[in-house]
C-alpha cells in the first residue's frame, strides 16, 4: 500500500514537471516569435524609407533625361562642332539603360517586398517563417539602392557643355536690332531696323535703309541670323521672295504667308526694293 502512494506521488511529481516544461516551452516560442516580428516590422520600415528615396530618386533622373534629351534636340544645327552634341548623345544612351535597369529592380523589389510574411506555424522552429520574409524585404531594401553616382549627376557636365556650345554659335551669328515702330522718320535715324508692319496693312515687316546696315543683312537661304528688341528671336532665312518698284508697286503686291518681311531699297534705289523672308524658329 506505501508502495502504490510512493508510486502515485511519483506521477504526480512527474506531470507537474512536465506541465512546467511545457509552460517554458510555450513562453520560449512566443519569445522568439516577438523577436522575429519585430526584426521583420524593422525591415519594413527600412524598406519603406528607401523606397520614398528610390521614388525620388527615379523622379529627378527620368526629368534629367528629358532635360538632357531635349537640350539635343534643341542643339541640332546650332552649334560650331558636333564634338559636344555626341558625348551628350553617349551619355544619354548609357543613362536610359541605367534608368531602364533600375526601374525594373524597382518594380521587382516592390513586387517581392509586397508579398505577405509567411507562415510562421512551425512549432519546433517558431519565428522561422518570419525571418525568412525579413531576408526577403531585407534583399529588396538592398535591390534598390540607387548606386552613385546618380543617373542625373551623370548628365549634367554634357548636358552643359552642349550649351555652352549653342551660346557660342549664337555669339556669332549676325544680330540686327529692331528698335522702334514708325516709318521714314525712324528709318532715318539708322538706329537698327524698324517695325513697318502698320504701313504695310499688317503684313509684319522690318525695314532698314541700305547704308544703315541693309546692304549687310543676309539673303542666303537657311542662314540663321538674331534679331534684337521687338521681335526678337532666332530666325531663318529663306532668301529674297520679292524685288518691288516703289513708283510700280503698291502693298497689294507685297508677299504674304511669312512670318517676317526684311525690306532695304538695293544700292539705295526704289526700283530694287527687296523683300527677304524670314522664318522664326525660337
């Protein structure tokens, strides 16, 4: 009989002991469990601040192509050498597929980083499914990173160099002034061109006398000259479009459909007035 009671004692003492080991047990796996989620909500958090910095960054390179790629565009024709317009073009080349690149690890790491943790069921390894996605949102935090320098910073000294070589063409391009509205009054002054659009029933027109600078204005076609004050602008020539008599000719004869008239009498003379379109471009 003392026997039996040792022996239930005994199995008492036993489950109890038991029971406490499995206490531990629970309270050890919520432990890890907390831990894992707080490493994971950690990665999240560093995961979302980089990609407010990779937006951002993404942002400010795809303006810097455009910029870059519009100031290509822009340069075509207006500069002395081609020296600067092709380092630009490279440049550009070499920032679109970087630009390219980037954008698709961008969309990926979002894709991955998106995804929901996994299963974190695993009674012997608990936090385990939790680490794993920390590892996962942790390698799309790094897949982001914009590496330096960046694709803006890469375009700027070309980008400037091209413009700098569009400032030097227009420095030597032929510049006339536009300095007043009026007519022969003005005209006599041989302060620069005037406007005589008025006179000529609105069809727009400049006039100079031929000692005042119009024997020097140019009449080839597609030469790029500068206009000054009103009117200002780059324009392009299209060459003499009419040759009129004064004592012959009345403003019906004047042609029409440009989008300004340069007028100067020939050598001075009223029987040789010409007419020089011009086309404005910016």
């Amino acid at each position: 009989m003392k026997r039996t009671r040792l022996a239930s004692l005994a199995a008492v003492v036993t489950a109890v002991a038991l029971a406490g080991a499995c206490v531990v047990a629970v309270h050890q796996r919520t432990d890890f469990i907390d831990a894992a989620q707080h490493s994971y909500d950690a990665a999240v958090h560093l995961y979302h601040a980089a990609h407010r910095d990779a937006s951002a960054s993404l942002a400010s390179s795809t303006n810097a192509v455009a910029s870059a790629r519009e100031t290509l565009k822009a340069s075509d024709g207006r500069v002395l050498s081609e020296v600067p317009r092709q380092a630009l073009a490279a440049a550009l080349t070499a920032a679109q597929n970087r630009l390219d690149a980037e954008n698709r690890e961008f969309t990926l790491a979002g894709t991955a980083a998106g995804s929901a943790p996994e299963d974190d069921a695993s009674y012997f390894e608990p936090g385990s499914g939790l680490a794993k996605s920390t590892a996962t949102v942790q390698n799309a935090t790094a897949r982001i990173n914009v590496a330096a320098p960046s694709i803006s910073e890469s375009l700027i000294a070309p980008e400037r160099q091209v413009r700098d070589a569009m400032t030097a063409w227009q420095n030597t391009l032929y510049t006339n002034r536009v300095q007043a509205v009026g007519w022969i009054p003005e005209l006599d002054q041989c302060l620069g061109s005037v406007d005589i659009t008025a006179h000529y029933d609105g069809v727009a027109a400049i006039a100079e006398h031929w000692s005042c600078g119009g024997k020097n204005f140019p009449d080839d076609a597609g030469t790029v000259i500068q206009l000054t004050g009103l009117h200002s602008g780059l324009y392009r020539v299209d060459g003499i479009v009419a040759m009129l008599n004064s004592s012959r000719n009345s403003v019906a004869d004047l042609p029409r459909g440009y989008d300004l008239l340069y007028q100067t009498c020939q050598n001075g003379q009223g029987a040789t007035m010409s007419f020089t379109a011009l086309t404005k471009l910016d």
